[in-house]
C-alpha cells in the first residue's frame, strides 16, 4: 500500500476548483451547504451556497487551509476568518456571556469520508492557525465538540473536537451546548 503524503495550501481563486471537487465528491457537504452558512453574507433561503461561497473565494473574503493529496486532490480543509465575518454554532448561548473579543474565528473543518483517521482535521487546523499567524496572528476562537468517553456522529463535528482543538493549545473557555465548548488560543504573528 503507497503512503500517501499531504500538503497545506490556501483556498483561493487558483485551487477553488479543488475545493468545489471535494464538496460535489460529499453531496455538497452537510447536505449541500457548501461551508457557505457560516458566512455573514449567507442569507438563509435567498443564498445559493455554492455560487456564494465562489464568489466569496474570488473576491478573497473567504479563507480556509486546504489539505492536498499527492494527486493535488483536496481531501479536508479548515474555514476560518475574521471573528465577525464568520457566525457560530450556538451563537445564541455564546451571546450570553461572550468571551473575550477573538480576531480571527475557525467555524468548520471537513474530511473526505474515505479519507477519515488520516489526521487531515490536524492538517488542516494547524495550516489554518499557520495562515493566520502569517495575516498577524491574534486571538482564535471556535465552537468544538468533546467526544471524550463519547461517539459522536461525523456530521455534528462540524469544527473538529475539542480534543483536537486543545492539542494545538487551545484551551476551553465555556461550555455552550451539551457536548459544545468556546475554544480559544492567542496565535503570535509570523515573524
């Protein structure tokens, strides 16, 4: 069996045709939603997903780290963004006590099915958290889920986990759903 090998990149313009294989190889990811929601532009019933995530991408105001195969195949990526380009899970129970004011947001990451346990999800959060150390770093947060001494369904982990999150040098700030946590981590800048 060849080892596959796997390299960071950046969603933009140029590699947007990697990304769009990806999600139409996942039936439009989480049911067709392109990563699109998340977005502050997105407007639900109104927004076409795919055609609002292109667009954001062209115009560079949508950012992820892209996990590439030795094929150039995208197989996960990271989201992340300035904190108020980007809305959360749980927003509501995340309103009522915020948490110190991030700079940046990480609000999804995505793994091919086939593609699962390969550690593309760490690939693809610590390319986010090295792009966002080389835009100037500063606070990140992210809503995670713990599976700790738990099972949980691919599809509710739409940020990673909190396990995950934490070996990066995340640390939980608050518990805003039953298994959800504020996670955060002061990212310096690139030198």
């Amino acid at each position: 069996m060849a080892i596959t090998r796997y390299r960071v990149g950046r969603l933009e313009s140029a590699t947007w045709d990697a990304f769009a294989d990806l999600v139409e190889r996942n039936n439009g990811i989480y049911g067709g939603c392109w990563c699109a929601p998340n977005h502050v532009e997105y407007q639900r019933g109104v927004s076409d997903p795919r055609s609002l995530k292109e667009q954001l991408v062209r115009d560079g105001r949508a950012h992820a780290a892209l996990v590439f195969d030795d094929g150039d195949h995208a197989q996960g990526w990271c989201q992340f963004g300035v904190a108020d380009s980007l809305d959360l899970k749980h927003a509501r129970e995340y309103r009522k006590d915020p948490p110190p004011p991030a700079t940046w947001r990480v609000a999804c990451v995505f793994v091919d099915k086939r593609h699962r346990g390969q550690g593309i999800a760490r690939l693809a959060l610590t390319g986010a958290v090295n792009q966002i150390a080389l835009e100037g770093g500063g606070l990140v947060e992210a809503v995670a889920e713990t599976t700790l001494g738990r099972t949980a369904q691919a599809r509710f982990l739409f940020s990673a986990t909190v396990e995950l999150f934490e070996e990066l040098g995340f640390s939980r700030i608050r518990q805003v759903g039953k298994h959800a946590w504020i996670v955060q981590r002061l990212v310096v800048a690139a030198a």
